[in-house]
C-alpha cells in the first residue's frame, strides 16, 4: 500500500461480528494496537443478517427487518464502511437463490437490497439467471458451470437458448437494475440513511446533494399502505418518485402503496 496507495483490495473474515471484521480494516484504532493496512473485507455480518431477514420462521423482537436495521446501526465500527464487500453469497456458500429456497420474491428483495445499499456489490455468477443446487451443499454443486460455456450444454445464458422464462425474467431484471446502478452516482458515493423498520416495511434512502432515491421493502403477504410522512427528513418537498425497474410514477405526498413481498426503488424528483 505504501508502493500503490490508490490500491484497492479485499479480505475474508468470516464472522458475524462487525467488532471482529472491523479490526482488519485500515484506519481502526484498536485497544491493543494492531494495525492494518487492509483498504476492504467482505461483509458476512450484513449477509448474515438479511438471510436472517429473509428466512427466518418467527420475526425477532420489533419487526422481521430488525437484525439488518441493528447490523447498520454497527458502522461506526468501520473506518471506511462504504468500501466493505457487500455480497448474498459467494463460491464457499450456498447460492442466494438456494438459501432462500428458490423464492423469485425473496431473490428480487435481496438483488435490490444489494445494488442499492453502502459498500461495493459482489455479484457470483449465475445469480442473474438463479442458479441454485436444491438438497446439497456440495460445492461441486455451488461451484456448477455456467451455462453456455461448453459444447455440450443445452442451456445459455449468453444467447438466452434453453433458458426458462423465470430464468430470463430474472436476468432481464438484473440487468436493468445493474445497468441502472452503473450510472446511478448516488448509489456510489451517497450517504445512507435508514429508518426504524415497522413490522414487514423498512425503507432507507441513499442521497446527496442533489440526488435522492428512496429504498422501500415489504416482506409481508399482503398490499400495504404506508404513511410517508415520517420518511419527511428525506423526502423533502418531493412529490412523486420513478420505479427504476418499470418506470413507473409514484406518488410520495401523503401514502405509498407496497404490493405483497416487494421492493420499490424510486428516484425522487426534486
């Protein structure tokens, strides 16, 4: 780092302590005074805590979003939080799909929660076309060729022949959300703030001076109606924000309406 200190590079503690993984990281002053030169480390105690979210059979106490909510609430442990890894799994784990099992709602929850929150998304292949390994936890299974890769596969992902429509269906909504995020400034360097989750509905907003888009997920069976007014700090004088996937136009002024296990993703229009 001495010879490249515009480097970037990322390393593995795999706990699900932020006190244990922020030790690592460059900038923390430690009580024994350790310290590192590491610039980034992946984020297991976030992964942990949204797979808790996301598959959990009792809600913990306050609401089913609590343990991301507490996670988040752990940043002031990390000197750069915005540079840790952020990832639903990776090559040593089961796929994201396969740990939610094989759930289209609760895998577009997770895709939308990790392009849009702190930290840098790490994407493992074949999650755009949800790939999974039902019964085992082989990572031969984990670790499966990509489709289209060789001659005698009958599916590829890279010309679209043999790939169901739930297959497609995910990969077109992956795309448009990544091709979204590429430009999406904010969504690189913007802050974050979060609100205090109210049974299945938690929302948090990355902005900056100039841009701001509101995150707003629910995990429930049901359609919900919102009552915005508490999100006013960040809401501001908007009116109505876009969906960046459908482009759709919602209104922000008084309620927000929440199809069953959904996430919008609105840029506000200031």
């Amino acid at each position: 780092m001495q010879e490249y200190p515009g480097f970037n590079m990322v390393g593995e503690e795999w706990s699900a302590s932020p006190n244990v993984v922020s030790y690592w990281q460059r900038g923390k002053q430690n009580a024994d005074g350790y310290e590192s030169y590491l610039p980034g480390l992946f984020d297991f105690p976030l992964q942990m805590a949204l797979k808790e979210v996301l598959t959990a059979d009792e809600p913990p106490w306050g609401s089913i979003w609590t343990p991301v909510y507490e996670m988040l609430g752990h940043d002031y442990l990390y000197p750069e939080p915005m540079n840790l890894v952020i990832m639903p799994d990776n090559h040593d784990m089961s796929r994201v799909f396969t740990q939610l099992g094989d759930d289209e709602d609760l895998w577009r929850v997770a895709l939308a929660f990790y392009a849009t929150m702190r930290g840098i998304p790490q994407i493992y292949y074949g999650t755009e076309i949800q790939m999974s390994h039902p019964g085992t936890d082989s990572h031969g299974a984990i670790r499966e060729e990509f489709p289209g890769g060789w001659p005698d596969h009958e599916q590829s992902a890279f010309t679209g022949e043999g790939l169901s429509e739930q297959q497609l269906a995910a990969q077109d909504f992956t795309r448009k959300l990544l091709q979204w995020r590429k430009q999406a400034n904010v969504i690189h360097n913007g802050r974050l703030m979060q609100f205090t989750p109210i049974g299945n509905v938690y929302a948090y907003f990355r902005y900056n001076d100039n841009e701001t888009v509101m995150i707003v997920f629910n995990l429930g069976h049901e359609s919900v109606s919102i009552d915005t007014a508490r999100f006013s700090e960040r809401l501001g004088n908007s009116s109505q924000g876009t969906d960046v996937i459908t482009g759709e136009t919602h209104d922000v002024t008084d309620t927000l309406e929440l199809a069953p296990r959904s996430v919008l993703i609105l840029e506000l229009e200031r």
